[in-house]
C-alpha cells in the first residue's frame, strides 16, 4: 500500500480546519472512496470475512439449538429472568444510535465533518439493529407465534396490550429499523450513480446493472437534487427525535417496572447518553481499521477522530454522572430497597463487573481531556474497546444486579451465562461484522456526493477575489436603494 | 431531422462557479426548460436555474398526520372496544400509554413518504433517460457539471442554442436525442 503523508498541524481555533486533506479534487474524491470497492479484494479480507462468516454460522446453530431446546439452554432463571438476550438486546441497540445521531443531529446543527464518517455508522447502525432485534425474537421461546407482538388478527381473537413499554419497544425498534435503512439508502442513491457510471465507463457491465438498479436511474438533475435535499432535511428532522425515542422506550421496558434500581426518572436520559457514547465507541473501533487499511487519512482526518474523541469525553462524562445521581437519589429517596439496590450493585455479587463499568465507562475517556491522546489512531482505538467492553457491563450490571437479589432473600440467586450464551453472543458479532465487510467491500463506504459538497471549491462563489464581493456587496445596495 | 425526436442540447463544465453563471446567464437569455446535473447540490443553483422549492414538505405533513389518527384509531379500538381489558390498572383506552406508539407511527409515515415521495416527485426510478447518450454525462456523478437546455423550450433552436452554450464556455456542447 502506498504510504499516505499524515497531516497533525495544531489546529488554529479561529480557521476552521480543513475537512479534506491533501491535494484533493472533485476527480480524486471519487477515486479514492470508489477505488476502495473497485480494487482487487485484499487477502485481509477474505480473512476478516471467513472468521465473520463461521461466527454467523455458529449464530445460527445456536438459534437452532435454543428454538429445538427451548430458554432452558441459556442461564436465565428465576429470579434472573432476564438475562444476557436482554442485555445484548441494549448493547446492540445502544451501538445503533451513532449512525443517526451523525446522520441527523449533527446535520441539523451544520457540523460538517459528519460527512466523512456518517455512511459507515450508518451502516454500522442497521447492521447493530439488526443483531440487537434478534435477541427480543428468540426471547420469547416459541419464536412461532412472535407475529403475536404485532396487531395482527390470531387465533386467540387477542389484539396487543398496548400499554406494555414491551409493545411500544416493537413499534420503536422496527420504526427506527426502517427509518435507518431509507435514510442510508437515500443517501447511497447518488453514490450509486458514481458507480454506476464508473462501472459502464470501465465495461463492467454486471457491476453497472447492479449499481444501475439500486441507483433508480438518478442523473443528478437539479430539480431532483431540490427534492432530495428537502426529504433529507425532513428525514433528519424526523430521525433526531426517533434515535431520542428509541433509547428512551428501550429504558422504559425498565423503568416502567416497579422493581429498585430501575424504577427512575433518570433512564432515558442516562440510557440515550450511553447509547450515543457506545455508538461512538463502535464507530472508532471500526473506522481506524478502515481508515488504516483503505487508505481514507486525507478524508477521515485527526479532526474528525479529535472530534469523536470529544464526544465520548462528553457523553462518558454524562454517564458517569449518572451514576453518581442514581446512588444519591436512592440515598435521598430514604427508600430501603432502593438503598440496597445500590449497594448491592457496587459492593454486592457483581461488584466485579459494576467496578468493570465504572472503570471503562467513566474513568477511560477521561483521557481525551489531553490533546495528544485525542489524535493517536492507537489510543483511541484501545480506548473505543474499552468503551465497547464498559456499556455491555452498564447492561449486565443494570440488568443483573437488579434481578439476582429482589424483595424476598429465600429467591436471591446467582446468575452465570451458559456455553450457549456465550456463543450466541458471539455468533451476533458474526452477523455484524458479516454486514459490515460486505458493505466495505461492495460499497461507497463515505458519501462521495456529500464530501463534495463540503469542499471549498463545491461553493459556487468559490475563488471570487476580495474585489468581486466588493463589486456584489455595491450591486445589492443598489438594488436596495431602488 | 425532425425537431420531435430532439431531446435537448447539453454541455459540459468543469466547476461549480462556472455552472452556477452559465445558469444565471441561460434564463436571463430568457430559456425557461433549463436544468443542471450536478456531482452535488450546489448552493444557490435553484435561484440561478428560476427553479422553486419542493413541495415535498406537504406530503410529508399529510402523511404525518395519518399516522397519528391511524395509531390512535388502531389502539383505541383493540383496546379499548373490540377487546377491552384492564391491565397495569389504566383503562382499557388509555391516552398516555398511547403516546409512544402514536409518535414512532407518526415518524414512520412521514418518513416513508419523505422517501417514496421524494422518488415519486423525481419520476425516478427509471431505467433510462435521453441525457445518458451525451458522451462525457458518466462525469456528472463524479467532477463535471452539466448544463441542459430542452428541445421544448420556446426559445430553443439548434444552431442558436448551442452556440449559445458554447459562448458560456460550455466544453463538448452536443445535441441529444430523445
């Protein structure tokens, strides 16, 4: 691979720093982000792809497994009913918020670096939903009759309870499932047309009829462009209070119960905030490979990685604080179950994992507070792991810690997955990483239209001198004074 | 040749600056069936090409708005009419444990209809279009910007027109057909 010369110059706080580094065009953009699926595939990747593919094969024997068995194959049992299924539930669906936070939020408030990494999380986004709707389908035991979550007529003549947060969870999920996926698809339709048009340049001709299909015959007209920059500013309009929705139903399927140490006010905030730090965590964790190895420096830059890195620092600070507000509010509540709720989440049986959390969660970010740590690719991918491995514990612990000791002491129990948990776990990275690799490889993996257009030379107005404002400004005046 | 199986003239250029004054320049010439196709949205090319803002936004409303009467409809009548049952001690109809469903329904239809609107608003998708045939259009998905002005505008006339084009320094100013 060719060595790509590396920019770190100290950012002057009053020029904003480039978005696209490098000796960058319009021409090069494009071959350097369509070059990444139309080069010959990197023995790397058939290697990633095969690890991902037997750990989705596995997820399937697992599933097999557990549909011909029934919930007894896993550790779930009374008093923790709930287990690692819901656990690696909130995972998966905390790591889904990333995409559309960048995709919308940041859109909505102009922040224009998320140009460069809002496709791959995106991506990343579907495929977390994806493995996070697994885990709530093959909960229910007799997957058979899962159509029973959705109000359609069924032999029982039943319609849902729609007063659960559990059906409320299935209209959020799959909302946010479809949402996500027309969002990313919309964005993909002009990328696609570079393919395309790449494709039948070069007499790929399978390739372009492929490209061609799912590009839907886009031209790039104006007209069609007005259009289209209407229904994304819509989309992202709709998608910023969704991914608020989404977390705070999921904290709801918690908070609405009765039981100490989840019945708070705090969850949805405090679920959104770690959903917005564990999507971050997982987009380092796949975009520094992806920068690393596709050759993106110019495009994903130390900014942008700078950036993140900011956001985690938040949003683990936000978590952090949550945790702190939980054990004070159990304190000042004078309740005695909510008191031991606590107490036995940070000093009880799963101590272990509750010092897990706190230590990856809320004391590893506090790295970013320096500079140089925020800009080596190194660190943060070491961090983003610990970011991953922090919020899975958030969940076990919330999830766990709560159930194993309830009101009566004669049921306490202690909880431990089974060998079938655990491969079921991983067999969900299969699936996402199964996703993800195909999606790099066949794939804009950045939008190549929406990098464009953040360019200095994407301004029509580009390159006018001093003067030539001069000139418009009196032009203006003019015309006001008629 | 006839003038029915024209499709329009089209030429080539090589910066967002440039296509935004050749639009400027081409309807203040007075051609009204103009359009640009552009690797991006270029900001400002709308008010340069006299082209007027999307309507899409009054689908999307419509479409909103269904969503939140057909939730409340849906829970309403299972609920609380063709089975009703009290649970978690609320009525069988409920308003706030409506709430949730009826915002994610109502983000649902809207944001489907953004989408398929906006498609159906484009007349996409289409398999193919007159304009593909001009030589260099593969560039106008990756650094070249076109500028087409249609056989039926009133003004159009083949000579005229693409001299014309070729005055704003349009490069490989062709003629397509339909």
């Amino acid at each position: 691979m060719t060595a790509i010369p590396v920019v770190d110059e100290p950012e002057n706080p009053l020029v904003r720093a480039p978005l696209v580094e490098g000796k960058n065009d319009f021409t090069s953009v494009t071959n350097i982000i369509a070059g990444v699926a139309e080069r010959k595939t990197p023995r790397g990747w058939y290697l990633m792809f095969g690890v991902s593919v037997a750990l989705l094969l596995n997820l399937g024997a697992m599933i097999g497994y557990l549909v011909f068995n029934g919930v007894g194959v896993w550790g779930n049992n009374v008093p923790v009913a709930w287990a690692w299924p819901i656990v690696n539930f909130v995972f998966w669906i905390g790591i889904g918020h990333a995409g559309t936070l960048i995709s919308a939020v940041l859109f909505l408030f102009r922040q224009k670096w998320r140009t460069s990494i809002n496709r791959a999380s995106e991506a990343m986004t579907i495929f977390a939903v994806m493995a996070a709707g697994i885990f709530p389908a093959i909960h229910v035991g007799r997957i058979w009759v899962i159509y029973w979550v959705f109000p359609l007529p069924n032999q029982m003549s039943m319609w849902p309870n729609f007063k659960s947060p559990l059906l409320w969870d299935v209209f959020a999920v799959s909302t946010y499932f479809t949402i996500s996926a027309l969002f990313w698809f919309v964005g993909l339709v002009p990328d696609l047309a570079t393919f395309r048009d790449r494709a039948a340049k070069a007499g790929r001709m399978v390739a372009a009829r492929a490209y061609g299909l799912f590009a839907l015959g886009w031209t790039g007209s104006n007209r069609h462009w007005i259009n289209y920059e209407k229904a994304y500013m819509i989309l992202a309009g709709l998608s910023t209070p969704l991914v608020l929705s989404v977390h705070s139903i999921v904290s709801f399927d918690f908070a609405v119960s009765i039981l100490p140490g989840w019945h708070t006010t705090i969850f949805p905030p405090y679920f959104v905030a770690g959903a917005i730090f564990s999507g971050f965590g997982m987009v380092l964790t796949l975009m520094i490979p992806a920068r690393q190895w596709l050759g993106l420096h110019q495009l994903i830059t130390l900014n942008h990685l700078d950036n993140i890195a900011k956001i985690l620092l938040l949003t683990g600070t936000m978590v952090g604080y949550a945790y702190g507000a939980e054990f004070f509010i159990a304190w000042y509540s004078g309740v005695d179950y909510e008191q031991f709720a606590f107490i036995n989440r940070a000093f009880g049986p799963y101590a272990w994992a509750y010092w897990i959390m706190i230590g990856c969660n809320v004391v590893s970010p506090q790295f970013f507070w320096f500079r140089s740590l925020r800009r080596s690719p190194l660190v943060l991918f070491v961090i983003s792991i610990f970011v991953n491995i922090g919020m899975w514990f958030e969940r076990f612990v919330i999830t766990i810690s709560t159930l194993n000791r309830d009101f009566l002491p004669s049921s306490w129990g202690y909880y431990s997955p089974t060998l079938i948990d655990i491969l079921t776990y991983a067999g969900s990275f299969g699936l996402f990483f199964t996703m993800f690799l195909l999606f790099c490889r066949f794939l804009p993996i950045l939008a190549i239209s929406e990098v464009k257009g953040v360019m200095p030379e994407a301004n029509p107005h580009h390159g006018h001198g001093h003067d030539d404002h001069h000139a418009h400004g009196h032009a203006q005046h003019a015309h006001a004074h008629h | 040749m006839a003038n029915t199986n024209k499709w329009g003239i089209v030429a080539e250029f090589d910066s967002a600056a440039a296509i935004y004054h050749a639009a400027e320049k081409t309807t203040a010439q007075g051609y009204t069936q103009v359009d640009a196709y552009t690797p991006f949205p270029v900001h400002g090319l709308d008010r340069a090409l006299k082209q007027g803002p999307s309507h899409l936004g009054w689908f999307v409303v419509c479409c909103g708005i269904t969503g939140i009467f057909l939730a409340q409809l849906m829970m309403w009548w299972m609920n609380g009419v063709d089975y009703p049952f009290w649970v978690s001690g609320k009525e069988p109809y409920a308003w706030p444990s409506t709430i949730p469903i009826t915002f994610e329904l109502m983000v649902l239809l809207s944001g489907i209809c953004a989408v398929f609107g906006m498609f159906a608003l484009n007349k996409l998708p289409r398999l193919h279009h007159p304009i593909f045939q001009h030589a260099t259009f593969w560039r106008a998905s990756d650094d070249r910007f076109f500028l087409a002005i249609e056989a039926k505008d009133p003004k159009f006339d083949s000579t005229q027109t693409a001299r014309f084009l070729e005055s704003l320094g349009g490069k490989n100013v062709a003629m397509v057909e339909d």
